[in-house]
C-alpha cells in the first residue's frame, strides 16, 4: 500500500469508529410511547393509539441490514408465538424507500409473514429517535416505553427468540 493512501485508510477508520461508538438513541424508558398512525404493508394501517392496554414490540430494520436480517426469523417466531393473543401486538417497522412490489416480495423469499409498518420517510424513527438498527422497542400495556434493544443480543436464533419471549412477558 503507498503512503499516499494511508490518509484515506485513517479516515475512513475514524468515521466507523464515530459511527459505532455516537449515541445509539432510542425513546426514554418509561416515558409515554409517542403516537403514531403509519400505513402496513399488509395494505392496512397501524395506529397505536389502537393498541392500548396491549404490549407493543416494533422492531425497525431495513433489507440491507445484515444484523436486521439475522434477527427477523426470531421477530417472526416471536410473531407466530403471539399471533393470536389479543394482549399482545407484534410488528416490524421497514425504514427503507423500498416500493411495496419489491418489499412484498423480499418478504415472501424471507420467508416472513409478521407485519410490517412503513416508515420510508423516517417519521416514526424520528419520533422514537431510532438511530441504528436493528432497534427493537417494547411498550407496556399502559403505553409507556418498557425496553430498548439496540442492535443483537444474542447470535442464535433460539437465544433471541427466547430474549424477545423474556421482553414480552416482563412487560405485561
């Protein structure tokens, strides 16, 4: 490697360096979870306000999120788990501009039938000051912000599962 480029290597090592040590963000815990109404990909829409007196879990993510990725199979078990508990609202929200065809069908090849709040203009990852992803949040039934997960807790598929079951019966 030539000298000239060791300044572009520093660089570039600094910038991930502030990007994975910047604040992680997140709502405030036991804060009132901030409202929203956000379309589903499922061709319905989502408003909190709906939900009330139900534990909440939104998990936001994006296709090109590798971390994203390896978590959705346990969201979705979480999601077939919980399914049809009426206490209980499972969810992910997509923060990519991604066209509802092309999202549709990464889903179907993923395998993954949970549903799934748009947020292609970051309005809800703004309210929830979502600033890495995978973020998974928890509300309580009486809508307050219960836990905030940034990022894998666990690699395996049966340890995350068995994480996500934990969050949810802890907020009831």
């Amino acid at each position: 490697m030539s000298a000239k480029w060791i300044p572009w290597g520093i660089m570039v090592a600094l910038f991930i360096l502030a990007i994975n040590t910047g604040p992680r963000g997140g709502p405030t815990l036991n804060e009132v979870a901030p409202p929203f109404r956000a379309d589903l990909l499922q061709g319905m829409v989502f408003d909190l306000k709906d939900h009330r007196g139900e534990v909440v879990v939104l998990d936001f993510w994006a296709t090109w999120c590798p971390p994203c990725r390896r978590s959705l199979p346990a969201i979705n078990k979480l999601y077939k788990h919980y399914k049809d508990d009426p206490k209980v609202w499972i969810g992910t929200v997509n923060k990519e501009s991604i066209s509802t065809q092309r999202l549709t069908s990464w889903m179907k090849r993923a395998r993954l039938t949970i549903p799934v709040i748009r947020d292609s203009k970051e309005e809800v990852s703004r309210q929830y000051n979502v600033r890495s992803i995978p973020t998974l949040i928890v509300i309580n039934p009486k809508g307050e912000v219960e836990h905030v997960q940034v990022g894998l807790p666990n690699l395996s598929q049966r340890g995350l599962v068995n994480h996500l079951i934990e969050l949810v019966e802890s907020a009831r």
